[in-house]
C-alpha cells in the first residue's frame, strides 16, 4: 500500500515517519517550501519537528499532483483548510485516512462529511486518539483508534501504519471516533484555563470528567457509540490534552486563564489550536442537537473575551443536578 501525507506540520510529518518504518516509500505534501526542502536536502522539518531526524525513504513536494495514484492519503490538514486542499488533490481512487480533529466552520460539518461532500467514492478512514506528534516521531509507545466501516480496508491500514511502537485500535464507528477528538480539543482550552488561573488540581479533575460527560452526550446524538468515546480517541485523547502544556490547546487555554486575550494569544502561533475554531462551531451543533454543553459555552466566552473570574463564576453557580 502506497502512503501519501497530505499536511506537513508536527503530526504530518510523524505520521510520514510512522508510514515510513521499514524502509517504506512515502510521499509528504507540505504549502512551506522550507519544509519541502529541509526534508528532502537535509532529513529534517525544521519548521514544525525541529531536531527529529527522519527517514531516508520520506520525499516532500509542495505539489499535490504529485499524489495521483497513490493507494492511501492520510489527510493532516487543518481541519478548516481539509476541504480546499481536498478540492485541489487527486485522490483517484485511494482511501481518505483523517486525522486532522475538528468541525468546519459555517457548515457545522465533521472532517469526514467534507471530505465525502469532495470525493463522494472514496473510502473513508479516520486516525485517532492521544498523540503527541514529537513523541510519535521519536518512536515512543502510542495506541491510536483506527475507524473504518470497511473492514478490509480497516484491516489492510491497520497492517500498514502498525510498527512496533504505533498501534493502531480497530472501530467501525466512524462518526464517534471524529467526535472525540474534535470536542476534546475544546475541553483542553477549559483544563487550560484552569491551569493558568491557579484553580488546583481538584477543578481539573472535576472538568476533565464533566467535559467527558458532555462529549458523551453530543456523541449520543450524533450517532457515535458511549465506548468509542470511552476509548483511546475520546477519553484517552482528552486525558493527554487536558494535562500538558505540550498541547497547543491547553496552552492556549492556560494563556486565557492568566488574562490574556486569544487574540494576542493565537497571533504568533506557527501551529493551530483547533479548539479556538472548533468551540464557536461546536456551540452551534450542540444547539442544534439540543445538548447542553456547559463547559463548551464557557470556553466559548473565554474565547470572546470574557472575564475569568465571570465565567467560572457561572458555571460553579448552575443549579446542583444528579451526576447521571
């Protein structure tokens, strides 16, 4: 099975090298010329994965004709760019493995949604779960959530991207295993927040489950099944996310507990964190399910430039209510 990545960021680029394990050819799409060619010249993306010497087998291009033909692209886009860089790919008939986490903005659609919207007869796949790019690259364990409703496609991408330190889960539930990581982003700007208000330990905790419940209960909704939420690509990914400053989403979330503004804080951000664009978005969908997402709404607020103190203040004064 021939790889192609299409993305060359921090997780892109570990992907490529998981792909890559065993001498494997893969082919990476990056926009930043600096990317394409410290990869190629010098085995190396000195952008995004600084430091991390990668595999001989790995080629960049900056041209996206370039991954015609090939049996499998996993998608690592931003999830608000995955439909103009999909419109622009010839896909032919290789598999869309998704691994950017996100819901796009206006449309209130999962990655996976546009991306059918794009190439309608393309296999859907969606990677998943708690990543750190920079540990991926550097070959430390990590389990992921693989979901596919082909299993032998399933099946052929899980033998493809396994090496001895990557292990991919098989699902088919689709729709539960996008949910996850794209809600958990959110939830990982609140345990920011939590952070850099000096709020302890104990409201960490108490959000981390909270959030959960919400994820939960969106999930529901959309389709999604409790134990996909419950597994690597949602509680899993919401746990690594809450709980390190390595996440760009609770980084962020720690700068907005200490009263900076997000704008100030997402200007000089090289890399995305998607739950800024998410959470406004998720807002919208939670509406429309008719679930009521607390935390969500906060870290919406937070976002729009409400004071701290204001907004915990309302969600520690929302009526008691049982716990299930």
């Amino acid at each position: 099975m021939r790889i192609g990545v299409i993305g060359g960021g921090a997780w892109g680029t570990a992907l490529a090298q998981v792909a890559a394990q065993g001498g494997r050819d893969v082919l990476l799409w990056a926009r930043e010329a600096a990317v394409v060619s410290g990869i190629n010249a010098a085995r190396e993306n000195p952008l995004f994965l600084a430091g991390v010497p990668l595999s001989p087998t790995i080629r960049a291009t900056d041209d996206l004709a370039d991954l015609a033909g090939l049996d499998a692209l996993l998608v690592v886009a931003p999830a608000q760019h995955v439909g103009s860089v999909l419109a622009a790919t010839p896909v032919g008939s290789a598999a869309l493995v998704l691994c950017a986490k996100g819901i796009e903005a206006g449309s209130k659609r999962l990655v996976g949604d546009v991306a059918r919207a794009i190439h309608p007869s393309a296999p859907i796949a969606v990677l998943s779960g708690p990543t750190f790019a920079h540990e991926v690259a550097a070959g430390l364990p990590t389990a992921v959530t693989l979901a596919c409703e082909d299993d032998a496609l399933l099946a052929r991408l899980a033998d493809r991207l396994a090496t001895p330190h990557f292990r991919p889960y098989a699902s088919n539930d689709v729709i539960g295993a996008e949910i996850g990581g794209a809600v958990k982003n959110v939830l990982a700007i609140a345990c920011g927040v939590v952070e850099g208000a000096g709020l302890g330990q104990n409201a960490r905790a108490a959000l981390i489950a909270r959030g959960f419940a919400e994820m939960t209960r969106f999930g529901l909704a959309r389709g999604a099944r409790a134990e996909t939420l419950a597994g690597l690509s949602g509680l899993g990914d919401l746990v690594l996310t809450c709980s390190s400053t390595s996440s760009r989403n609770f980084s962020l979330g720690v700068g907005l507990g200490r009263g900076q503004s997000a704008a100030t804080l997402m200007a000089d951000r090289r890399t995305v964190a998607e739950g800024a664009f998410t959470a406004p978005v998720l807002r919208e969908a939670a509406a429309d399910a008719g679930v009521d997402m607390p935390v969500c709404l906060a870290v919406c607020r937070l976002l729009e430039g409400a004071p701290v103190a204001d907004v915990i203040g309302t969600l520690l004064a929302r009526p008691l209510r049982a716990e299930v």
